[in-house]
C-alpha cells in the first residue's frame, strides 16, 4: 500500500512538468503573434497611448525570459489580461461561463459512458449478433459525423420539424428565472432551490446539445470498450477462470471487465481531449454560454487575451482531468506501483 | 473402471477455407488412479481434444461426432450449468504459460477462493484459511504473505503452482494438464512435474498429462497415446512403446527424443542415417575470450548479467554454451557477434581483440563476415516483408563484393546445401514452416563464409522430428564447411550431439566447462548434476521409479 | 523429410498490383471505401470543370430555392448554387487535410524514429514535447495556434499537423521501439547493416500497416479539424466554398426550416471522413505483406 501512495504521489508530481509545458506553449502562442503583440491585446480601438500601456502591462518591453517569468507569475496569479469585449478580467469571465461548460459536457460524457460501455461489452459478448452490428455501425458513423453538423441536423428535426425541442438559445428559455447561483451548474442549483419547473426547462435545454456531444464520443469508447472486452475474453486467464467452473458473470465482470476497464480508462483521455474540443462547437451552434462561446465571440473581435485565456484554462482543465484518470489507473491496477521502481 | 471414456471423438473448426477437423474420431479410457499421457507434435489435435471434453473450445470449434463420457455423465450433451458446476470440481485443467494463466490484476489469493466459493467448499468467513490451505498443498512456502500476492510479483514455477492450486482446490477426480512446464526453466519443470505427480498419487486423482516431450510423458505417465494429425496412431505403456514402438511415427518420435548414448545420426529413422560425421581435429585456437563482463544500469542498481568469464573456442570446434534462462548466455553471445559491447574483457578472434571495434560500427569491421549467428526464434528473425531469397541475399549484398548475378547463384546454392527447396526462396516467412525458416537462416547465416557462428537455440521452437533434422543438417554443415559452433542452448542432452566441449553457466558466471563427454557423465559442480537430473528420461533401458511407485 | 515434403507444391507469388486486386475482391467494404475515395478524388480534380454554375456567382432573385431540377442541392441566401459550392469545396478540404497529415506523418515519422531506436536523452525530451502537445484539447489548440500565427489557411494547415504529430511520433516510436530488438534487426546488423539503414529499410517499412490505418483516421480527423475551425471563423473565410463555412452560414437557416443550406456541405463533409475511416482496414491490409497469400 506504501508503493501505492507513492506512486500516486509520483503521478502527481509528474503533472508538474507537463503544467510547466502548457504555461510555456501558451506564453509562445501569446507572443507569436505576427506584428505588434502590444497592438493586438490593446486591441481596434487603441491609440498610441493605450498600446504603450498594454506593453508596459504586459512587460513586452523586456526581454523574452522575463517576460515569461512575468507572464508566468500573471498566470499564478490568476492574471489573465483584460477582455476587449467584456471590459472583465479574463479570469472572471473564464470563471463565470464554466460551470455552463461544465455542465454540458459532463452530462454527455456521464451519457456516452453509460451508453458506450454497456454497449461494447454486450458487442464483445455476442460477436456478430445484432447488437455487435448496432455496435459496428455506431462506431464507425459516430466517428464520422460532424458535431456541428450533428447540431445543426438535431436542431432542423426537433426543433423545426417536430417542434419538441424549445429554441436552440442559451441554458434556460427566457420565460424562466435564472436559479440563485450556487455552484452555477443549472440542474443542481434548481434542484438545491426545489424550482422543478426551472429545473425541467433547463433539462430541456440541455437534452439536445448533450445528445450531439455525446453520439460524438460515444463511438471512441464503445469501439474501444468492445476491443478490450475481447482482447479479455480471449486471454489464457478467462479460460483459467472458465476451466474451474467460474459462473458466466463472475468471468464476465471480475476476471473480464475489471481487466478490459485499464485500456478503457486510457481511452478516456482521448475522449476527453475531444469533448472538449467538440464542446467549443456545439456551444456556438446551441448557442450555449460557456467558455466555449467566449472564445468564439471573442475571436471574432479580436480579442487575443480572451481566447489566449481560454486555451489555457482548457488546458489547464484537460490536465486534471487527465489526472484524476492517470489516478483511477493506479487504483485498478496493482503493476503500476512496482512498474516505476 | 474406467472413469473418462472418449468414444470416435470427431472436432471440427470453421474457418475462412471451410470447415477443418483437428481431431478425427479417436477413442481413449482413463481409468481411476490411472495417469495418461498423450503426445504429438503441433497440430496433432492433442491439446483440441482436452478443450473439447472440457467443452472449452473456442468459439468456431465444435464436437461434430463421437461421445464423452465421464463417470456416467453424457458430457456432449450435458447442459452448460452442469459443464459448469463440474468444471473445477470434477475435472481441473493446468495450463501451458502459468503467468497468462492467472488474472494480472487479482490477487492470487481471490483467484483461489473464487473456486472453492463457486464449488461451495468454503464460506466467507473460512475462504482465506482455505485458499492458504491450498497454497500449502502445492507447497509454496509463506502461503499467508503469498495470498496477497499479485501474479507479476511471483516467479514463472510459482505461478504455475497457484495455477496447480486452482485446480486442485476442490479435490477434482481428474486433472487435466496441458503442456504443464512448457516455457519454464528445466529445473523447475521437474519440480513442477514432480509436484504434480506427487499430488495426483497422494489424492488418488486421474491425470491426462498432454504434451511434445516424450521424455517426459514417459517419466510422469502409465500409460501413452501417441497422437498424429487428429487420430491415435499408437497407445502403450512407455516402456513398450519406447523398446517396441509398433507405428513408423512412434519410432521416428523415439529416434527423434534425445537421450543418452544416441549420436546425433541415432535420432534421424533408420533408413535415413547417413555415415558418421567425420569431425575435423581442432587445434588452434580461434576465438579466446578473457575475463569478460557486463553490467547493466539497472533502475535499483547496477546488474551483473555476465561476470568475466573466460574461455576458448578452437579452429573447427564446437562448444556448448548451457544454462537456464538469467545465466547470461545469451548476453554472451550478443557480445561475442559484438551487437552489443562488452563492460570489460577481451575478445580475441584471430589473435585481434574485437572487444575494441564498438558494436555501434561493427557493421563496418572486416571481421564482421567471419562471425555470424542462427537465431533462436525464427519466426522474429526475418524480416516479415522479405523474402527468403532477399533475407538470405543480404549479407552477400552487404559485405561482399559479389556481382547480383553471381549472388542470384550462390543463395540457390545455399539453399542447395542446407536442403532448402529452390522454390521456397521465394516465398515470405509467414508461408515457410518452422523448419524451413530454420535452414534460411542457417542459409542466411553461412552465406559469408563465416569462420565462427553462434547458435542460439536453433531447434528450440521446433518439434522434435525438426530437430533432428536441423540438428544434423547443423553437423554436416561443421564437417564439410569447417565452421566452429558456439551452441547456445537450455538442453544438455541436445548440446551434447553437437559438441565437442561443454560450457555451463549460472548467474552470469561458468561453473563448469570440459570435455563434452566428461561433463555429461562426471560433472563435478552440483549445478550441472541438478541440470542433468532435471531434463526427463526416457525409459531406455530400465524402467522408470514413478511406474514403481504407483 | 516431413518439414519439406508437405509444402513443395510451389505457391503462387502475388505481384504488388495482383495484391492490391485481392485485398479489393476480399474485401467488400474495402472496395466501397476505395469507390468513395475514387469519387471524392474526381471531385477534386474535376471539380471546376464538372460543375454547372459558377459557385461565386449570386443572384438574389432566386436566393434559397429548395433542391430542384436545375439546382440540385437548392440555392443559398445569396443564390448561389449549394452543389457548385460543395464539390468545389472538396479540393481545399482534401488539400488542407491531405497537406497537413503528410507533414505530421514526416515530422512524426523521423521523430518517432529516431526516439524509438536511440532512445537516450532526446527521447526524454521529444516525450516531455508531446506529452506538453497532448496536454491540450487538441482542437483547442489548434484554435489557439491559429489565432496567434493568423487567420491563413496556410496556419490552419500547421495547426492540424502540430496536433497530429505527436500520434505518429507516439507510434511509430512504440512499432520502432518493440522492433528495434527483433530478431531480424539483429540479423541485419550481422549482415553489414549500419544502424540508419537498420532502421530505415528494416525496422521501419515494418511499422507501416498500424501507420497506414493511423493516415487514413487522420485525414478523417484532419477534415473535421479544418472544416470546425472554419466553422468558428478561423482559417478559411468567406465567401471561399468550404464545407465548414457552409455550414456555418447554412446554420443560420436552419431555424427556418431551410435545411439544404446546411445539409449538403454537411453531408459531404461526412461522406469524407467516413471514406478515410473505411478506408484505413484496406490500406492496412495493402502495405502488409503478412495478408499475402
């Protein structure tokens, strides 16, 4: 147990390097801008006198180790820069349309997974059975299908054809109050404040961008939750369990899956990588007010701090998630511990 | 009485080319106390016909004709819950590969209830003193500390005794094991055998013991099946099979087994023996090594994988090389083809020390053609998008002047000389047979005229009648090329046909080298008699103890 | 003797093309994906020629006219012709993808390459370099490269290729990796091979089936990528035909009902990825001499 705290202290401080990595790769894509950096944070309207403030502010003026070392103490401060759009600190801003993000993307990702594994353990169970088809088909059109498009296609037939899905326009219809917020996730905040007639209009609201996040990343893991599924089953240690009379579920669930769940949760961090990609996207078509949107809008206008912040913070974002993957990992498997000795 | 009877069982698997029997109607009892053996070579259906009296086939497999049947129990027809609550209980399998075997992230402790909770022959509460019992049975020692241990924490015999202790956890009548030692070290292959052995006499059980040595089957067994090409081409007890063997397989896998007293032409059929290599004499010495190490930068320390060992190989000779896996024999013999470099010592060839050209410009030396290797695994050896007439042209193409047309000849001679079928140079490696794949690159490896060639494990992959084949070809090669051998090997007893002198290692050092002859027959460490007794015997001419003690 | 009695019948030798027939009639899907290849190509290719209208060309008298007759795929808001525009628009898509995996598989390639086979101090560090790459949201960072060096294609094409790098790399660094001991590598070394021809002509041709299946999923990806950051307005802009944008613009209308704006592109876009996902198994099994019979 000893060697398994330590290298889950290990993993942690292995994270180090790789947060250090993305500071650096975000400070060089902020002075990587073509021209006068000082010009784009100040932005269109500027005059001489604000571009020469920015530059100060931004320390442009040094040379490129301080201004990193600036930069970096900026970003352990939480200083982001400016938004032009907002006239908001960019960490604010970042801070006020995640919990949205959030929101959205871990209802699909809670979705695809409780879709996409059940799913490819049942293809892997009976191969070339109808649901091993169902199986096939949805991995291979899932992949090919655009979000936005997806979106967009969701949003003709529901909402135009149909008419069951409310207008595709943000969190919440404008006939219901925004709920006091709290941990500003909309669903939660309703339930925590009883108003379910709030809480069912944000539901509604959620169902369809969720839906196209999630048929999105339901294909990587049930395409990959199928393949270690098998690659378990065949192994010599299934038939081990199979030749002392093991029940079908105990083969199934401890011996297979437990061991089939390693390459899945590697899987994850892909999945995630692409979600969160994929959620900028899905934000613009519902028009969704995340962070996603922000560095959308932001784009538009030029606003380099804004969209700068917003590659870092999902960066930032993507590493923990990766962390606490990396962690799971630890947990399910005992080699990892001795693997780094 | 008869405990198992398997009448005219017929297996058939569905492939891509149409439906495929790999057994064909065989017919075999087991009765009570007794230990079967059978034995073949791959693809003879032996291991086929133990899944499908499990009723494990694979998927596309299935019982297409015959019956099984195990104490009065139909277990063609029988249902699946039934198959399930006698598997483990009734009849227990062991595998081949013991570490594959177990589940990687479970530990083995678990593994062990897992069985006797499913066969109720233990509660909740008494699971773990009853899975440490187990343990004990298969006489692990500290069976309490090794309950929680995981599979990748326990060496290769220990698995495959928590393997053992699987199958015997609920006392099953019949035991069935499946090429039991196969990938583990010779010494702990006896103490494996010896263990399941013990077991089987100590509770009584039925035992199949399916295997490719029979050697082996011989030691272990009562009585033999010889199988061939999914039919029972013979059955008898080992001794008559083995002094009076009725069938022409039997008698060539006989001839094939390697033993003491037979040369290396005694293991080709009768008719096939050829006169009796006349060996050069070997006087000067070719290669001397002195005092030569390696030592590695492991991540807890440094490791000592070879530790300044000295020997010489002469003009024309042929040296064994033998010890279990870990010794160091195959470092050795990387630094002596020099792909890797050694940490300190000499390598003498010709009187000019190699150890000094580093492996990285090897490729470069003018001795790089004089010193060449057979690799052990064939298969990996070869590039998969070559074909055997581009792997063998190679080294000619590479280090030497040859003109193509010229090389276009001198690989059809090679393969002329080592019995390679002209048409087959043609073909990749995935269509040649194991075999085959052996003489190109014992082609491959010759085509320079090497002065020296190591050989690592040449037939160890092969079945034995192979061997036999490969082994003499290796023999006629050294008389007519004069090529001295450095014979890296596992098996005393094959290293002995092949060579005039014998090295063996342990721990990265030589505990013995001399004489083949006196190393075989006196040897004067006690890690070279426990390798002597460790390999099986076949029963020629006395009887075995094991029948005796039955 | 047995090893060699069973097999003298003489096997028939494939030539690379006779190969290439069989993996197509074996395999059905194959040849499908290969028939969506083809059509996609002509499109590119032909594009210009093929078309019936100028796809720049508007006309408000007839702007967003449902598919008819004359115009297949309907008119856009501008009343241009939406099928003009979406097989003009496959020769950028295909360049932008095709242009942007070929340099992440070189990069990748020799990277991998070179770390796989050494390992040592610069594998360390191309490692630490990737790993800081996929610490990113891929696509997020491909926003973020895009936003910094401009809003060019040109940027679009190296943004898609630094995301993809480190997955050639990571592979073929694995392939070369578990290869670089082989037994045949060894057996090239022994034959006068020095270490770069080791690696180039016998380690790593042998890497190329799992690559090969990487290429087509990339171009798959490389699409995507491109055409969702036209989609957020980076890269290509307007009124250029691209699938992204179209869609993009298309979007707007949806909520009236007006679905061919969006759909076609849509749909082309889709057709596209699906043919590289197809087509990855096929290629695989081309480049693979082991399917050789």
């Amino acid at each position: 147990m000893a060697g398994r705290l330590r290298t889950i202290g290990l993993r942690i401080t292995h994270a180090i390097p790789v947060i250090l990595g993305v500071v650096v790769v975000s400070f060089l894509l902020t002075r990587a801008l073509p021209g006068d950096p000082a010009v784009y944070f100040a932005g269109h309207a500027a005059d001489e006198a604000s571009i020469e403030e920015v530059r100060t502010a931004l320390g442009l003026d040094k040379p490129l180790p301080e201004q990193f070392l600036v930069y970096a103490g900026n970003v352990l401060t939480g200083d982001l820069g400016q938004s032009l759009s907002t006239g908001q600190p960019v960490i604010e801003d970042l801070a006020h349309r995640l919990p949205a993000s959030l929101e959205l993307t871990l209802t699909a990702l809670l979705l695809s997974c409780t879709i996409a594994i059940p799913l490819g353990v049942l293809a892997a169970t009976r191969p070339g059975s109808a649901v091993d088809h169902l199986c096939r088909v949805l991995v291979t059109a899932g992949v090919s299908l655009p979000t936005f498009f997806t979106g967009v296609l969701l949003i003709y037939i529901f909402y135009y054809l149909l008419g069951i899905a409310p207008s595709p326009l943000g969190r919440l219809d404008f006939i219901y109050i925004e709920p006091d917020r709290i941990t500003g996730f909309y669903l939660i905040d309703a339930a925590i404040a009883g108003d379910w007639e709030t809480w069912t209009g944000a539901l509604k609201q959620l169902v369809l961008p969720a839906i196209t996040l999630t048929l999105f990343t339901l294909a990587p893991l049930a395409r990959m939750t199928r393949a270690a599924m098998l690659s378990a089953l065949s192994s010599d240690y299934i038939r081990t369990a199979r030749a002392a009379g093991l029940t079908e579920d105990k083969v199934l669930f401890t011996y297979a899956f437990r061991n089939a769940l390693l390459p899945v949760v590697t899987t994850l961090g892909m999945v995630f990588s692409f979600t969160l990609g994929a959620n900028v996207l899905v934000e613009k078509v519902f028009a969704w007010p995340g962070i996603g949107s922000y560095a959308v809008e932001a784009l538009v206008v030029s606003d380099y701090a804004a969209v700068q912040g917003f590659v870092l913070a999902m960066a930032l974002l993507f590493v923990v998630l990766n962390l606490v993957i990396d962690l799971s990992y630890t947990l399910i498997d005992p080699r990892i511990g001795f693997e780094t000795r | 009485m008869s405990l198992l009877s398997i009448q005219d069982l017929k297996v058939s698997f569905a492939t891509r080319r149409g439906s495929v029997e790999a057994v064909r109607g065989i017919s075999l009892e087991i009765r009570k106390g007794e230990v079967l053996g059978i034995v073949g070579e791959s693809g003879s259906g032996k291991s086929v016909t133990s899944y499908a009296l499990m009723r494990l086939l694979e998927r596309n497999g299935r019982i297409s004709g015959g019956s099984l049947t195990y104490g009065g129990i139909d277990l063609r027809q029988a249902r699946e819950s039934t198959m399930r609550d006698l598997r483990g209980r009734e009849i227990s399998m062991i595998f081949q590969n013991p570490r594959a075997a177990l589940n990687p992230i479970r530990k083995v402790g678990h593994q062990i209830e897992d069985v006797l909770r499913r066969h109720a022959k233990a509660t909740r509460s008494n699971a773990r003193s009853a899975a440490i019992r187990a343990l004990e049975a298969v006489r692990i020692r500290d069976a309490e500390a090794r309950y929680n241990a995981y599979p990748f924490e326990l060496s290769g015999g220990m698995c495959q005794r928590v393997v053992i202790a699987i199958a015997l956890a609920c006392d099953p009548k019949l035991l069935i094991a499946d090429e039991p030692t196969t990938g583990l070290d010779i010494t702990t292959q006896k103490a494996v055998m010896d263990l399941i052995a013990d077991l089987i006499a100590e509770r009584g059980m039925s035992a199949m013991v399916i295997t490719h040595d029979l050697g082996l089957a011989a030691q272990y067994c009562n009585r033999l099946v010889v199988m061939k090409d999914g039919e029972i081409v013979e059955e008898g007890g080992p001794e008559t099979l083995f002094s009076r063997p009725q069938h022409a397989y039997t008698r060539k896998l006989v001839d094939a087994t390697p033993r003491p007293g037979a040369s290396v032409r005694q293991l080709l059929p009768l008719d096939q023996r050829s006169a009796e290599p006349q060996l050069p004499k070997a006087e000067t010495p070719l290669l001397e090594i002195r005092d030569l190490t390696k030592t590695y930068q492991g991540r807890s320390g440094p490791v000592h994988a070879v530790k300044g060992i000295s020997f010489e190989v002469r003009k024309g000779e042929s040296v064994g090389l033998v010890g279990e896996s870990g010794c160091g024999k195959s470092t050795t013999s990387s630094m002596l083809v020099r792909l890797i470099d050694p940490t300190s010592g000499e390598i003498l060839f010709n009187g000019r020390d190699l150890a000094r050209s580093p492996a990285r410009n090897f490729a470069r030396d003018a001795d790089r053609a004089r010193i060449q290797m057979v690799f052990q695994d064939a298969t990996d050896s070869f590039n998969p998008r070559h074909t055997a007439r581009q792997s063998i042209a190679e080294p000619l193409a590479r280090l030497t002047n040859t003109p193509k047309r010229q090389r276009v000849a001198r690989v059809e001679e090679l393969a002329d000389l080592v019995g390679l079928p002209r048409p087959l140079l043609d073909r990749f490696p995935h269509q040649l047979s194991g075999g085959q794949k052996a003489r190109v690159g014992i082609a491959r490896a010759i085509a320079v005229d090497p002065q020296f060639l190591i050989l690592d494990e040449p037939t160890a992959a092969l079945d034995v009648s192979i061997q036999a084949i490969v082994l003499n070809l290796l023999v006629d090669l050294r008389t007519k090329l004069g090529i001295s051998y450095l014979f890296v090997s596992h098996d005393l007893h094959v290293v002995r046909l092949l060579c005039d002198r014998v090295i063996v290692m342990r721990d990265g050092e030589i505990v013995e080298q001399g004489t083949a002859a006196s190393v075989m027959e006196t040897p004067s460490h006690p890690y070279t008699r426990e390798l002597l007794a460790a390999s099986p015997k076949p029963p020629l001419p006395a009887p075995p103890e094991r029948t005796a003690a039955e | 003797m047995s090893d060699i009695t069973t097999s003298q019948v003489p096997v028939k030798q494939d030539g690379t093309l006779a190969h290439i027939g069989y993996v197509l009639r074996s395999n059905p899907v194959t040849l499908l994906a290969f028939t969506m290849f083809a059509i996609l190509l002509l499109a590119a290719v032909l594009g210009p020629v093929i078309v019936p209208y100028d796809p720049m060309e508007s006309n408000a008298a007839i702007a967003l006219q449902p598919p008819s007759m004359a115009h297949w795929f309907g008119t856009d808001n501008l009343g241009r012709d939406v099928f003009s525009r979406v097989i003009l628009a496959t020769r950028l898509d295909l360049a932008i993808s095709v242009a942007a995996v070929a340099l992440s598989f070189l990069i990748g390639s020799v990277l991998g390459s070179v770390a796989g086979y050494w390992g040592g101090w610069l594998d360390t560090v191309l490692n630490r370099l990737f790993d800081t790459i996929m610490a990113f949201p891929l696509f997020v960072l491909a926003m973020g490269i895009v936003a910094a060096l401009g809003n060019t294609v040109e940027n679009i094409v190296y943004a898609t290729a630094v995301i993809n790098i480190p997955f050639y790399a990571r592979l073929v660094r694995a392939e070369v990796n578990i290869r670089r001991d082989a037994g045949f590598a060894q057996a090239a070394k022994l034959a006068g091979n020095s270490d770069i021809r080791v690696l180039a002509l016998h380690i790593f041709p042998n890497a190329l089936p799992p690559m090969m299946v990487q290429v087509s999923l990339n171009l798959g990806w490389a699409i995507l990528n491109a055409a969702g950051l036209s989609f957020i307005g980076l890269g290509v802009r307007p009124p250029t035909a691209e699938w992204g944008i179209m869609v993009a613009e298309g979007a707007n209308f949806i909520v009236s009902g007006e679905w061919w704006l969006a759909f076609f592109p849509g749909f082309a876009l889709m057709f596209a990825v699906f043919t590289f996902n197809l087509l990855g198994d096929g290629l695989r099994d081309m480049v693979d001499p082991r399917q050789r019979s």
